[in-house]
C-alpha cells in the first residue's frame, strides 16, 4: 500500500511570518486529525523561505519541498539554487516540471532540461516531484495520453528508480491548475493509469511503489472523489495549500484512503 502524499506548493505567495503562521496552523489540524504515520504532509515554500519554515516544522510530522532547482552543481548561475543547496536547508523533496515553469515563466522548460533537474535531485538524495500534464489543445486533439508518455519518458532518461522513495509523479493537466476546473476522477483514473503503466515499463517493478499525484484546483469538497481512484496517491495542491483548514481538509480527504 503506497502512503498517501499530500504536498503544498505555495508558488510565490506568503511572507515568512504568513508561512509560520500556516505550518501552525496545519500542524493543529494535523494533530486533530491523527494522520501523522498513514497520510504524508509536505509543505513547498518559496526558496527564500526554506529555512525559516524548516525551523517551523521542527518537531512535527510535516516535510519541506523546494519548488524549483537548477541542475548545475554550483557555478556562474546568477540567480539559480542547486539541489544541494535546497538538501542542506532540510527540505527532502523538489517539483520540477511544474506547469507554470513548462508553460508560463521566463524561458520556459523543456523536457530535456527538466530531465537534468530530475537527475540533479536524484544526484543530492532528494525526492523529486516530476510534474507532467496535457494542455487543452493536446486533449482536445486526443493527445493527452501521448503527451503524458512523451513527458514522463524524457522526464527520466538516465534516472534509476528503484523504491518509491526514488520518484514522485504529479499529473496535472494544464487546463485545471488555478482555473477552478478540476478533471474528472475518470479522467484522472485514466492518466494515472497511463503513467503507472509507463512507469513500469521505465523502471521496472518500483512504478507500484512510486506515488502519482494529483494535481489541478483540488479542494476540500473534490479531494475524496478523486482521491479514491486506485492509481492517485495523493495530491499536489497550490490555492487550497495556503489556508490551513482547506489543506487539512485534503488531507483528511486523503486519509479516507487508507482507514
Ligand atoms: P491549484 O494549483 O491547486 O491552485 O490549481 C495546483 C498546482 O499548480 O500544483
């Protein structure tokens, strides 16, 4: 049985006081809730506070996450962390891939970068949390399968998984993250499916124990449904991840899972 993760990606929201008054806050629902062993909580600040929210969770249950990396080790990368740099702040897990940084930000991503990144986290023993996703225009041409195959392929050229602790997938479809407009539990089924079936061919017997999150407007009241399809292990939530109560709410959504 794959231990439900539910992750936090804060994007460039919150001040350090405003984070260390969330992790407190969702620490107390934790607490409330009793989840600490059976549901796994990661919260994913802004690089420039990793440190201070890693003070915050000492002594709870609760993991840290960078939400970005750059796959050098060190160098003339103006404005760039390595992924040793985020290890030495505590933090255990990385998203790369994000959509926002495939599709949105800067000089946008592509598969081959996000492959070195991949192996960067691997390389400083940390968890990455490889994002892949279809746009509307893929699904709607019926491409959301392939695409899904392309990315998480390329995604792990030269990357070894060899227990769950290796890889996290988060799928998130394009045309539901920050739009209220969240995928079907069908929906997300099939592409979870998709992937587990992918990422068995890709690395062998450890794709049952790799988590494939979801991702895409979660909230409380959606958490559950999609939550209980066999091949989604969890979430991977931005808006509800900023008010305690939602992202309790998620967890305990999550947690119905596994009681
Ligand atoms: P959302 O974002 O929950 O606000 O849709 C999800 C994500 O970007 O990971």
């Amino acid at each position: 049985m794959r231990c439900p993760l539910v992750a936090g990606n804060w994007k460039m929201n919150l001040d350090r006081t405003r984070g260390s008054q969330l992790v407190a806050g969702i620490r107390a629902g934790l607490d409330s809730l009793g989840v600490c062993e059976r549901v796994e909580v990661l919260v994913c600040p802004p690089a420039v506070y990793l440190y201070p929210i890693a003070e915050a969770l000492k002594g709870t249950p609760i993991r840290l996450g960078a939400q970005d990396l750059y796959h050098e080790p060190n160098g003339a990368f103006t404005g760039e962390i390595s992924a040793a740099m985020i290890a030495e702040t505590g933090a255990r897990y990385v998203i790369i891939g994000h959509s926002e940084r495939r599709h949105t930000i800067g000089h946008l991503e592509d598969d081959r970068a996000i492959n070195l990144k991949v192996r960067a986290a691997r390389a400083a023993k940390l968890t990455p949390i490889l994002c892949v996703g279809e746009t509307l225009p893929e699904r709607s041409a019926g491409l959301t399968l392939d695409v899904l195959t392309f990315q998480i392929t390329a995604g792990l050229v030269g990357v070894s998984v060899v227990t769950g602790a290796d890889l996290v997938v988060a799928y998130e479809p394009v045309w539901a993250i920050g739009t209220g407009q969240n995928a079907t539990p069908q929906q997300a089924q099939e592409a979870h499916g998709h992937l587990r079936s992918r990422l068995h061919e890709l690395v062998g017997p450890a794709a049952d124990e790799v988590r494939i999150l979801y991702g895409g407007s979660v909230k409380p009241d959606n958490a559950e449904a999609v939550m209980r399809q066999p091949d989604v292990d969890g979430g991977l939530i931005g808006g509800a991840s900023l008010k305690a109560d939602a992202f309790v709410g998620i967890v305990q959504a999550a947690l119905a899972k596994v009681v």
